[in-house]
C-alpha cells in the first residue's frame, strides 16, 4: 500500500510562522499572590535525673618491626582491675507544665461580624422615622401599575427590539475575523494567576520527663604485634587482663509529667 503525499495545492495552502527568539519566549506566566497568618505556640517543659556509675579500664600492647632483620619485638600488657560502685540514691525527675493558650481570630472577621450586625436594623429615615409602613404601600401602587404596562406595552416593543437584535449581530459577525498564527506565537502558552490567604492556628504544648539509674562497665584489652618490611624477625604481644567489676544500685528511679493546657481556638 503506498501513502499519498500532499497535492501542490494542498502544500501551498499550509501556512508557517517563525516562532519569536529564545530568549523572548515565554511559555510561563505565573503571578502568585500569597497572603498568610500563621500563629504558632509551643511551650515546652522537660525534666531530667540521672544517677550513673561508669568503669572502663583500658589495657593495650602493641608491637611492631618496621624494615628491620633478624629482629624480635615483643609486648605485654597485664592489667589487674577490680571496681565496686554502687548508687544509693533516688532519681527523680518532676515535670509540672500550665498553659493557656488563646489564638484569636483576624480582625477582618470582627469587622465583617459589626457591619452585619449594623445592617440587621430597621429601615429609617434621615430624621429617624420608620419607613417601613410607607414602603409597604408604594409597593402595593406600584404592583397595580406595572400590571397593566407589561399587558400590552411590552409585546410591542420585545418584538421590534428583537428584529432590530438579529439584524445587528449580522452586521457585527460580518466585521469579526480569527485570530492569525502571529498572535496565538506572541502570546503565553500557559498564563496562571494564584491568590492564596490562609490563617493558621498553630498549638503544641510538650512536657516530658526523664528519670535513670545506670551502671556502666567496659573493660577493654587489646594487643598488636606487627613484622612490617622486616625479614627473619618475630612480633609479639601479650595482653593480660583480670577484671573484677561490683556494681549494685539502691533506689528508684521516678518521672512524673503533670501537663494541663487550655487552648482556645476559634
């Protein structure tokens, strides 16, 4: 199945533009307009108690030849340790947080309450009479009189009015034309206009309380022994340790976190 080009008469009805230079383009039009009210509260209150006992004996050998021949290097580390702790003690920790906290409204919105509030009155007169009655029967005349014009004045005149329409909107149409390649190229493709007004209220009263016995013990011992570039040479380390580790705690250990807050939010 072969595909049939464009006819030289449907090739010289294509039109073409130039599209504008780079750097004049714009694909984007965006305004953004943003109006924000942020109340933020955050009260913190935190206790801490902390009883600790911390051991940590270290024992370390470290032997080494470096470019060395025929040589020994020996090393030895002996440790002996012995640690009692103990904690006879109480850790307490007492957290007492009272807040009171009132994030009120913007004033636009008291504003708008008043004016409302204003518009609610009766109907009066520069001099404060009450215009209510009067109103009532101007109304009633004026019900009679237009019942009896819209009977026949109006028929009469929609029908003129609506010939002298049609013939005008067929004058106008007449003298519209389409938007040509040149302007829609001119334009922006994509044209966005943001307006964003927010209030926020904002609350977050934290209490915490935090209370600890602790017994920490880390013996540590270690040996190295290194022959590094040496020939016909010995490396070594020793490394003894005896750890005698007593640890014993007597007490408590309390937090106590009492938080009331009062927020008042609208």
């Amino acid at each position: 199945m072969t595909e049939r080009g464009l006819s030289p008469e449907e090739l010289a009805a294509e039109e073409g533009v130039a599209l504008p230079d780079k750097e004049v383009v714009s694909i984007l039009d965006l305004n953004a307009d943003l109006d924000l009210a942020i109340d933020a509260a955050a009260p913190i209150d935190l206790g801490v108690a902390a009883n600790a006992n911390v051991a940590a004996p270290i024992d370390a050998a470290v032997g080494a030849n470096v470019l060395s021949e025929g040589s020994t290097a020996q090393a030895l580390a002996d440790q002996g340790v012995v640690i009692q702790q103990g904690i006879d003690a109480d850790a307490v920790a007492n957290a007492t947080q009272d807040s009171t906290i009132e994030q009120g409204a913007s004033p636009d919105d008291a504003t708008t309450a008043d004016a409302t509030t204003a518009a609610g009155t009766g109907t009066t007169d520069a001099t404060g009479t009450d215009l209510d009655g009067t109103v009532d029967g101007v109304t009633g005349t004026v019900d009679g009189v237009t019942d009896g014009v819209t009977g026949g004045t109006t028929d009469g005149v929609t029908d003129g009015v609506t010939d002298a329409v049609d013939g005008a909107t067929d004058g106008a149409t007449d003298g519209v034309t389409a938007p040509t390649l040149e302007d829609v190229a001119s334009g922006n493709l994509l044209d966005v206009d943001v307006d964003l007004a927010a209030d926020a209220n904002i609350a977050a009263p934290i209490n915490g309380a935090v209370a600890a016995n602790a017994n920490v013990a880390a013996p540590i011992d270690a040996a190295v022994a290194a022959n590094v570039g040496s020939v016909d040479s010995d490396a070594v380390a020793v490394a003894q340790q005896d750890a005698i580790i007593s640890q014993d705690i007597t007490g408590s250990a309390e937090a106590t976190s009492d938080q009331q807050s009062d927020l008042a939010q609208p």
